[in-house]
C-alpha cells in the first residue's frame, strides 16, 4: 500500500536527486535535499486540509484533484512560479531567465543578486505575515506554551500583525538605505524597491487569504444548499443521490483546494530564495516536495486518518518565521544557504520529537488508567 501510494514520488525523488548531482555536484544535491525536506514540511498541514476536503468529495473529482491539480501545484506553483519572480524581479523574459540558469550561469547569478533585495523584501513579508497570524492565534494546543500563550493574548488587538510587519519592513528599508549611503550610495536608490517590494508581499498575502475566504465561503454555501435540498426531496418521499448535486459543490471545493495549495505553495516557494538562488534546484527539490504532499493528501484520504503528530504544524510555522526574518537579514548580508536550510529542519525537528514524546506519554496515561 505504502508502495502504490508513495511510488511515483520515490521515483521522483531518486530522479531530481541524481538530476542535481549532475547539475551541480553533491554541495546541490544537499540543497535539493534540504529544499525537499522544507516543502514536505512545510506543506504538511496543506496535505491534511486536502485530505479533510477531499474526502468529501466523489471519486471523479478526487480523480481531477490528483491529476489536473498536480500539473498545476507541481508544474504551475513550484517550476514556473520561481521562473517568474526571478524574471520579474531581473527584468528579464521568462525563456530568458532559464536559458541564462542554464548556459550562463555566471551572468544569470549576477542579475539574482542584484534584484536579490527586492526577492527578499517580498518574500519576507509575505512569510512574516504567514508566521504572525499562526503565533497570534489562540490555540487548543500549544508547542511552546511560555511564549505562544502571551502572544495569544496580545493577538487580540485587531491588526496587530500587519502593524509589526509594517515596523520591521520600514526598519529593514531605512537600514538598508543607511548603510548603502556609508558604503558609497551605490544601492540607495534600491532602498525605495525594497520598501515597494515588501508592500507588495503584504497585499498578496491579503489578497491570497481574501480568496481562500472567498472560495471556503462559498463551499459552505452549496454544502448547506445541497443538504437542505436532500431534506426537502426525503420528506417528498423521493431520495436524491449527492452526485445529482455534488457537482456544483465540487466544483468550489476543487477551485478552494487549488486556491489553498496555491497559498501554501507561497511559503516554500519564496522561502526557497533564502536557501538558493538557481531556479534549477529550487525547481527540483520542491517538485520533489509537492510531489510527497500530494501523495501525503492520498495517503491521509485512503486510511481515514489526520496526522498525530500535533506541533509538526508549530514547528513548520517556526520555521517559516525564521526563514522570514533571514530573507530581510539577507537584503544586506549574505548567509549560507546550507545554515539557512538547517535551521529550518532543525525547527521542523524538534516540532515532530515533542509530538512523538507527547504520543509515547499520552499512552502510558491511558494504560495507566486502564489498570
């Protein structure tokens, strides 16, 4: 079972994996590693809200879902979408960009690193917004309860998360601009992109969650009308199928997942920058990532089970907070891509052996009790 469900990533996985080493020898083949391990983790939780909404659905729509959905996640989301920020942000052509990431690698790296800053200011603000909306959140179940219950309470002041991702956005912009002008000016006039740059991943983390609430709404609207439908033709004393109306419904439920797996997508995408710059790499390990989370959603809606482990969320959000802040450090200093990756995974970690400690105690509570 394990096989069937997981085969087509293994495969994936065995053939990025040597694709990288070929690449770039084994220092990308560690990077392709860690940026596998970072899209899993990070998008765990997305497979378990696809499990919860897929299972609601009928077996054609579920087929569409891993099929059509994936070309969109893997192909759309994590090849293209790195292709583009990086044409944009380098003013370049999107065939452009990858045929410099392929023949000229010298010439491509140079036009990252100098629209690098506006990358960053992007990327951290949309993952800062993603990391303070979690940690703001009062929650059932806390990780690190000494500092998650504080910040609950402190979270109920309206706003509170744009505010402080607006302060450290126009700190990183003045600072930025501060020390470009005792270094001789030479980016100064990059301080105003990244101030621009780092508004514009702040509205599309709003416009990103407005369409996820958007689309959730709109599901909740044709599951309640198909339901009020089924009452009324059972009380006629003629039963309706749910695939009479299911398609519809399905119909939001399948646009709310691609919606959903778009703004997940967000995090390990961007997040990416901070770890490497190629959009060859970047494109190997997270197909290889959304490859694991699709067979993940598969795996969760086959068996009927959610995840046990209850902080991976926690640490994976963790992890997404601290790839934020070094995406705004790295706007003016440069830090290994490897240490960067590392405190991601070690976040993630120490997340999923706290949930196996509180597994492995929660049972010897219950046999205690069953004595």
């Amino acid at each position: 079972m394990v096989l069937k469900t997981f085969g087509w990533s293994f495969a994936v996985t065995a053939l990025g994996l040597v694709a990288a080493v070929l690449f770039g020898g084994w220092t990308a083949f560690g990077i392709v590693a860690i940026l596998s391990i970072l899209e899993i983790s990070l998008s765990f939780d997305n497979a378990v809200v696809n499990a919860g909404i897929l299972k609601k659905m009928n077996a054609f729509w579920q087929k569409i879902f891993l099929t059509i959905g994936i070309l969109i996640a893997v192909f759309g989301m994590r090849l293209v979408f790195p292709v583009v920020i990086v044409a944009i942000s380098a003013q370049l052509g999107p065939i452009e960009a990858v045929d410099l990431a392929l023949s000229d690698k010298d010439r491509y790296q140079e036009l990252v690193t100098d629209a690098h800053p506006a990358i960053a200011a992007f990327g951290g603000m949309f993952l800062l917004m993603i990391f303070l909306d979690f940690i703001f959140e009062d929650r059932d179940i806390k990780w690190l309860a000494w500092l998650e219950r504080p910040l609950a309470k402190l979270g109920k002041v309206d706003m509170l998360s744009v505010c402080i991702a607006l302060v450290i956005l126009l700190i990183s912009a003045m600072t930025f601009a501060t020390n470009a002008h005792q270094h001789g000016g030479g980016h100064a006039d990059k301080a105003e992109t990244v101030l621009l740059s780092g508004i514009a991943g702040l509205i599309t983390y709003m416009i990103v969650g407005g369409l996820s609430g958007y689309f959730e709404d709109k599901l909740e609207e044709e599951e309640e009308r198909e339901h009020e439908e089924e009452e009324k033709a059972e009380r006629a004393g003629k039963p309706r199928t749910r695939v009479a109306l299911a398609g519809k419904a399905a119909f939001f439920m399948f646009l709310y997942l691609e919606v959903l797996d778009a703004s997940f997508s967000f995090d390990g995408v961007i997040g990416a920058f901070a770890i490497t710059n190629d959009i060859v790499l970047m494109a190997l390990g997270l197909g290889i990532g959304a490859m694991y989370v699709r067979s993940l959603t598969v795996y969760l809606v086959r068996h009927g089970t959610l995840d046990d482990y209850v902080y991976l969320e926690h640490g994976a959000h963790y992890a997404i907070g601290a790839l934020a802040l070094i995406l705004l450090v790295t706007i003016q200093y440069q830090i290994h891509e490897l240490i960067t990756g590392l405190i991601g995974v070690v976040l993630i970690g120490a997340s999923f052996w706290s949930s196996v400690r509180r597994n492995k105690a929660l049972s010897v509570a219950a046999a205690t009790l069953g004595r």
